[in-house]
C-alpha cells in the first residue's frame, strides 16, 4: 500500500517529537532543545538533542539523526508504513489508502483478516472484564498475571457458545470469508460455522510490528479428549514457522542488549517479562525454526536458551544450538532444577534466581558436554568420539570462520584433544563430501559457486557451509546420477525415481535439472551445475556432490545396463526407504499439530486413525529396509508427492 504524501506531512507535523521520543528517553529542557540520554548507544554524558522547532533529533555521540517518523522506525523497529500508521493512530489521522494493483485480492484478504483478528481481541478483552469471563480471569490471577500485564499482552477471554464470537464479528460488518481466513471461525464439511475458540483463556499473538495475527487458547477445565490449547491454523497473516511470541515487545530490550531469552511457551514469555526479563520471546506452537532465528538476527547477536528440565526440553536445546550456530549467534543455555520451567521457578523461587542463572550461563559448549556426561554418553572412547564429532559438525556450521579457532580451543580443552588434530577434522568436514548431515533447513550464505576449471581460493577463506539444501539419501540420489556410469539409466528404468520421490523442493529441482540437462546435451554433469533456474545454494550442493565425486565408477563396466550392479541398487533402494521414512515423520508432525488445533472430535479421531497408519507404514519401512528385498513396488504404491 502507499499513503499519500499530504498524509505522511499531516502526521509528522501533527506527532509532537517531543512528546513521541519521550515515551521512550528522559528529556531535560536546554534553552531550545532537549538533551537526554541517546536510547541507540550506551552512554553516561548525555549527547541525545531533540529540536522541537524542526522537529529533528540528532545524537552528536553515535550520529544517529532524522524527523519522528525516522525515530518510531529506528526505536521500534518498524518499517516506514508502519511508524506511519503507527503516529497517525497516536495523532487521531485518518490514512485513506492508495492500494497498489490488486488483481487476486490477495491484498484486501490480508487486511481483512488482520482487521478481523485485531477486533476479536479486542472482544476478547472486553469480554476477559464480565461475569462469564471470570473463570479466565481466575486463570490468569493464579498465574500470577497483573492487570497491566493482562493489557499489555492483551489477554482474553472467548465466551462458551458456539457463535457468539463469529456473530459479533459479523455484525461489526466481516464477512464470513474474512473470518475463515482469519482462522477465527471453522467450517464443516456439511457447511456449518461456529466459533473455533470457545470457553478458554486466550492469550493473543501478534508479529514483530504488534498486529494481531493469531490467538492460542488455553482450556479452563480438565475434561478427558480435550487438547490444553487450541491454536490458530496457519493462515494467511500467520505463518508459525517464521513467528516469535513476544517479539513485539521484546525487540527493544533485545536490541539494547544484543541478547536474546528464548523460552518454550507464552506463558513462559509473560511471567518474565512481568518479571522485568523483558527480552524474552517464545516460539508459537512449532518448535524452534531457521525462518524465527533469522527474523530474530537484526536485533540479537546473542540467544540464551532457557528450556524446561524434562528430556523433551533438553532436546529442544540442542536442536536450538545447532540451529543458533548455523544463524550466526553467541548461543548459552541454562539448565533448569528438574520439574521447573521458567514461568515455574519464576512464580515460587523469585526472579532473581533465573537473573543469577542467566547471568553466569555457560556456553552452548559446555552445557552440551555437561550434558552428554549426564546421560552417561562420555563413558567410554566410541562415546567421546560421536560427542566430539556432533560438536565439530555444530562449529563448522558457524558462518563466521574467525570464531572457529576459539570455539576449537574450548572443545580442545573440555576434552583434552590436540587443537590442530580437531582443526583437521573440522576442515574435513567444511571442505568434504557431507552424506551425514543431521539438519535438513535452507542455506543463508550467499557465496556463488566457482565455474570448474577456475582457480579456487584457499580453504581458510572460502566461505563456510551452511545447512544442506537436501536430505542425505537425496545426495546420494543425486551421486549415482551425476557420478555413476549409466547412473541415470539405474535411477529411471531399473529403480523407477522419477522427481516426486525427492522430499525437498531442492532435491526435486535438482533431479528435474539433471534430466533436462541429459535430455538435451547428455551430459548432465557438466550443464546442470550452471542450471540458472538453481539457486546459489543449490548450485553449491552439486558442486559439493560433482567434485567430490569426479572419477566415474567402473563398474558398470561388466554389467549390462538392463541389469546392474546389485549393490548399487541396494544403496537407491536403501536412499529411498530413507527419504519415506522422513517423509511420513513428518507427516505424523504435521498431523499431531493438526489434532491439537481440531475441537471437533470425530475429525480428532480421524486424525488419529491417520497416525497410526502412518505408524505403521513407518515400520513396515524398516522392516523393508533391513531386508534384502529389492522390490521396488512398495514405494511407488504408496508414495506421496
């Protein structure tokens, strides 16, 4: 959208710098400015002058200078759309909308929502205050909760009946579409709609910029079939994977500290930040994503993760350090007395015990060495080893190369191994043919992969590599076509691969390339590395699998094409079992987080019953893979797309 300039003057003009910047920065009246402390650096003389006459600011300490608008987009972090909206809303200004072109309506569906979602909370607030709210509101007060903090976090509470909040929506004039994309209502198959919070405690989310996207419902009563919460599906203003609770309001202490408190709930979240650890956030009902760090990575260069004490929560650490790494943070933990989480140990022990804890956290590297000695995995030297190698694989995953030989030294010191021996070992895995990847996530480093034959930089400075692209059996797919004599016959007419047996969207680009590419010059290895429809990632990764396997294998050469090698159509059968496998694990994710986002119970049931197939095709897949069997009609029987 664009906001006409006469509106953008009208709201500067209207926004008293004064008094916006501060809201947020002591000022003190000199003559004819105000001085203060600059909110953008540290500093103890104040150098933070602020003209009302011109209406500018300037900091003659960090140079940081601009109008209100400039401030409420440095201050807040919000784009320049927003600080707009968000002035003229403080101004009382009215900002007719010129849209851009509009043809899908896809625009005018998100606003939609997003109004529909903002005034839902707003009912469920108002509705948090009456006599039927009062069960919420026991919720809330047991929690410890503050009414202020009940405002802040905008807070709420849904009324029991099946329509009450759909039909108040639709009297404020939304349509039924508008709350369908909203994710506010549900509607069956046989076209019934009705409310899809009903009777909870709802706790609202909103993005980075403070709009309301969606609402976790936390239920008041233990009945037996009842998920605890009931979440908002995606949507199309809400996208779990990319989404922190809290961040709206955590950004600015984030981005003051540089330091991030990444805790598991919303609950969690809120008490802390009632607790003044206001630079907490918390995922939305999905665990710990890339797509969440990277949004998170313009404010903090620092990530404190601070998980329950169960297995579950333990785990959850060191998928968030893995994760963390490869981002490009400084990651810590705190490991939680056993049977506390932090919104627990919070409410009985006091904030200052988390604060000491958070304190003197140790680094990722020694709480997963303490860790690893716990669960009785540093008793012997196999077990040393696989620990050692785990952590090697996690440092060379840090983009930044310079923090290598320090991370390489504690690791050195925490087991007492020759620091240059475990350089060797971390170069090897930089630089060598990586079928052991342990993540599947999309790369960040933008490095362009070099033409073969042109003169490489030496290893120290070439960039460092990143999370795969593909799972490790689709690499191995993807070897035995580009690396394999007659690899590409095997694949299609004795294994019958064709793109949809790839799990990820990159792997199915890569195999279509490489078929394209025979097709047309018949020899795929040689054009499909140069594929522009291929993204920088994607390239490097067959560079990776091209150049670490640039002698053909012969041992086509006694074998006739229509029968191969027995044992290389082991390794395509055994590839694809893998991937399978993969894939209906994640299936029975996606279905779990389904059940607990479905009121409807014969649609639970359905899901479940999905589950447990899913279960049991993932053993009738081990069970094939542990076999001899080279059939290949188990797979292309039952496989998804």
């Amino acid at each position: 959208m664009r906001i006409p300039p006469h509106i953008i003057d009208e709201v500067r003009i209207k926004s008293d710098i004064v008094d916006v910047i501060g809201e947020y920065v002591k000022l003190r009246h000199t003559s004819r400015n105000y001085l203060g402390l600059c909110p953008f650096h540290k500093e103890k003389t104040p150098s933070f002058n602020v003209n009302p006459e011109r209406g500018i600011f300037k900091c003659f300490g960090c140079g940081k200078a601009g109008n209100v608008i400039t401030f409420v987009e440095e201050h807040l972090h919000m784009g320049f759309v927003d600080a707009v909206k968000f002035l003229a809303t403080r101004a009382g200004i009215e900002i007719p909308e010129e849209r851009r072109e509009d043809p899908t309506g896809e625009y005018a569906r998100r606003d939609n929502a997003l109004r529909a979602l903002r005034e839902a909370a707003e009912y469920f607030q108002e509705h948090l205050a009456t006599s039927d709210g009062a069960p919420a509101r026991a919720f809330f007060t047991k929690r410890g909760f503050g009414q202020q903090t009940q405002q802040d976090f905008k807070l709420g509470a849904a009324p029991a009946s099946w329509d009450s909040t759909m039909n108040h929506l639709l009297a404020r004039g939304f349509a039924i579409e508008h709350l369908v994309d909203a994710g506010i209502v549900i509607t069956r198959e046989d076209g019934k709609t009705y409310d899809r919070f009903r009777g909870r405690a709802m706790f609202t989310i909103c993005d980075d910029a403070g709009r309301v996207v969606g609402f976790s419902a936390r239920t008041l009563n233990d009945e037996p079939g009842q998920p605890k919460y009931v979440n908002s599906p995606q949507t199309i203003v809400f996208e779990k994977s990319r989404l922190l609770y809290g961040l709206d309001r955590a950004k600015r202490t984030i981005s003051q500290q540089r330091t991030a408190v990444i805790v598991e709930g919303q609950a969690d979240v809120i008490t802390l930040h009632q607790a003044g650890i206001t630079n907490a956030v918390a995922s939305s009902g999905t665990a710990l994503t890339p797509e969440q760090l990277r949004v998170l990575k313009k404010h903090a260069d620092v990530i404190l993760l601070v998980f329950d004490s169960d297995e579950a929560g333990q785990k959850a650490i060191s998928r968030g350090i893995e994760l963390g790494l490869a981002a490009g943070y400084d990651v810590k933990c705190i490991a939680l007395p056993t049977g506390q989480d932090p919104d627990s140990l919070v409410r009985e022990q006091g904030a200052g015990v988390l604060k000491e804890m958070m304190q003197h956290a140790p680094s990722w590297l020694q709480f997963q060495t303490e860790r690893f000695r716990m669960l009785g995995q540093l008793d012997d030297a196999a077990q040393q080893a696989r620990a050692v190698r785990v952590m090697l694989e996690w440092i060379a995953q840090v983009p930044d190369a310079l923090r290598h030989p320090f991370l390489l030294r504690e690791l050195s010191e925490a087991f007492r191994l020759n620091e240059q021996f475990l350089g060797t070992e971390l170069q090897r895995l930089r630089t060598g043919p990586r079928t052991d990847a342990v993540t599947y996530a999309p790369r960040t480093s933008q490095a362009q992969v070099p033409a073969p034959g042109v003169p490489q930089p030496p290893q120290e400075v070439m960039q460092p590599r990143m999370t795969a692209v593909m799972l490790p059996p689709e690499r191995e797919l993807i070897r035995i076509a580009l690396s394999t004599e007659h690899g590409i016959a095997l694949l299609l007419h004795e294994a019958h691969v064709t793109e949809k047996h790839f799990w990820s969207e990159s792997g199915r680009k890569i195999f279509r390339s490489i078929l394209i590419a025979e097709e047309e010059h018949g020899n795929a290895a040689e054009h499909v590395i140069h594929d522009p429809s291929l993204t920088t990632d994607e390239r490097r990764e067959l560079a990776d699998v091209v150049f670490a396997h640039a002698t053909p294998s012969s041992v086509w050469k006694t074998f006739d094409v229509e029968v191969p090698d027995i044992d290389l159509l082991r390794i395509v059968r055994d590839a694809l079992i893998k991937i399978e496998i993969h894939r209906t694990h994640q299936d029975i994710d996606s279905l779990t987080q389904t059940i607990e986002a479905t009121p409807d119970m014969d649609e639970r049931k359905r899901h479940v019953f999905a589950i447990t197939q899913k279960f049991q095709r993932r053993e009738d897949l081990r069970r094939i893979l542990e076999s001899d069997n080279r059939d290949f009609s188990w797979l292309h029987g039952d496989s998804q797309s």
